[in-house]
C-alpha cells in the first residue's frame, strides 16, 4: 500500500487560529518516516493551497468564510480523488474539520463508502440550526446532503454519503437542532455514554458494521478533540471526559484490522495551544494504528 500524505492546513472553519499549522505539527513528529518503518511507501504530496484568513471576508455571519472554504473543499476532493484512483491510500493532515467537505467527497467519487466519525462533536449543523456560524462545524450535515448548496453540492449535485452508512463515535457535544438533524438523517451516534456501557470495542464495531455493510470501503474521520483534553491539549475545541489515549487507539486498531478502510483525516490539531507537541505525536500514533501497527500480533 501507498500512502500519500496530503496537507490542508486550512483554520478559517473554526473559531480559533493556529490550527492551519497542524499538518506541520504532524509532519515534524515524523510521521513519514515512522510510517515508513510499518513497511508503506510514503508519497508526501504537500499542501493544498488554502487562503489566509486575512484575505477573506465573512459575508454570511451563520456561514463564516464560505466563499474561501468551497474552493479550498474543491482542491482537496481532487487531491483525494487522484490519490484514490492510482490505487493509493490518501492520508489528509489538518487543518480543522471543514476539509473534510473535500476530502470525503473525493473517496466518494464514483463509489460507494460508508464513514467513521470519531469527534466530540458530530459536525452536524447546518446554516438554520449552528449557534456559531463556524463551517467545522457543519461539514459532516453537508455530506448527508444537509445544508446550503454551496457546502452539499461543491461542483455538482451528488450526494457523498448515505447517512444509512455513517456513524460517529465519542460525541458529547450535540447542539439542540443539529441532533434533531442527526435523527432525522437516520445517523448513529455513538456517543460517550453508549461507549461507557458498551466498552469501545463494542461501540467500534457497531460503527464498522454501519460503515461497511453494502458499502465499497470505509473512510475514517478522526478530530483529536475526540480525546478528554488531559490527553490531547493542543485542540481548538477541547470538551471534557473524552475518550482515553487507549480507547482511541483499540478504535483506529479495529478499524484498520478490516482491511476496508481505504482513507482517513486526522484533523484539529492545534499547536498553539498544544504542549511540546504532545497533541501532533499523539495523532501520528493513532494514524500508524490505523495503517497496522500494533504491539503484539495474536497467532
């Protein structure tokens, strides 16, 4: 397997700045090279280009910075979708979550994927329902075909995803009309409480079953607020009793073992507000779980 590492340090979806440095946090903790000691050739692709927040505007305060996010979407769906049709894995390095908008939408193109949404928030807003206006916080709405045209069609009217076929693991921050939308989409969440009484193992396997039942392979998007901030300081929007370093790694340990995981995101990491890169090593970590790594092979 091939993996290529592609960059979208975009922070113009989120609230806070210095998030857009994350995919050279992940790259300074050596991810390249460690994943090259799992035996993977490694094509590090570079960054898709992304404006700066400077030379943006916000015209619609419930969708901040859209007319600069949906170019920046576009690129990195094509990105993706290059990578996937040479046959390799893309590995998309933010960045906060509204790149997921294109890198998601480009695995989607011309199959049929279902999704693994690890994040303390389920991303589910649309422009009628978000209290903050932030697109991070909507691009997962938008895949389901939730939300203005804009963010659910990009270039054209397809939708990427079944909500049939997605699931999101380790919510504990829903807004009050974003989980009406989650109902309504048919989504399942498996949030911190179902994982409390199932253990992470069962609530994984629920979501994998949910992802690549009928599906031609699962996408993995992981935002390391999904970890309890003890863990994982350097994340713009830290929310308490997240899931331990352990649970998150059993996660991306089972979700790789199906060998139908065929791209993934590791996003929000901020280093600004991280400590000696804590946050950075720690998603390097969870991606190798992801690409095999594992401590000891059962015979």
């Amino acid at each position: 397997m091939q993996i290529d590492i592609i960059g979208v340090p975009i922070d113009l979806g989120a609230d806070r700045r210095g998030v857009d440095m994350g995919p050279s946090a992940m790259r300074y903790a050596h991810l390249r090279d460690k994943v090259r000691l799992l035996g993977k050739g490694v094509d590090d692709r570079g960054n898709v280009e992304v404006p700066i927040a400077e030379t943006c505007k916000v015209e619609d305060p419930n969708l901040k910075y859209i007319s600069c996010i949906v170019p920046m979407a576009r690129r990195a769906s094509g990105a993706v979708a290059t990578s996937m049709q040479e046959g390799h894995f893309p590995l998309v390095l933010g960045g906060d979550h509204s790149l997921s908008l294109g890198s998601v939408r480009g695995a989607a193109r011309n199959r049929k994927i279902g999704l693994i949404w690890i994040d303390a928030h389920a991303d589910f807003n649309t422009a009628e329902t978000t209290p903050s206006g932030n697109i991070h916080g909507m691009p997962l709405a938008a895949l389901c075909g939730l939300g203005d045209p804009r963010l659910t069609q990009l270039w054209d009217e397809a939708t990427p995803l079944d909500p049939r076929h997605v699931a999101v693991v380790g919510a504990r921050d829903l807004d009050e009309g974003e989980k009406t939308n989650l109902r309504d989409a048919g989504v399942l969440v498996l949030g911190m409480e179902q994982i409390d009484r199932q253990g992470m193992g069962g609530a994984v396997e629920r979501a994998i079953e949910r992802a690549t039942q009928e599906t031609d392979g699962a996408y993995l998007s992981f935002d390391m607020d999904a970890l309890d901030p003890l863990h994982a300081p350097g994340v713009g929007t830290p929310v308490p009793a997240g899931l331990s370093q352990r649970e998150a790694h059993l996660a991306c340990e089972l979700i790789g073992g199906t060998g139908k995981l065929i791209g993934m995101d590791m996003v929000e990491v901020n280093p600004i507000l991280d400590v000696q890169n804590r946050t950075a090593i720690l998603a390097v970590d969870f991606v190798l779980s992801a690409l095999g790594k594992r401590i000891w092979e059962d015979e």
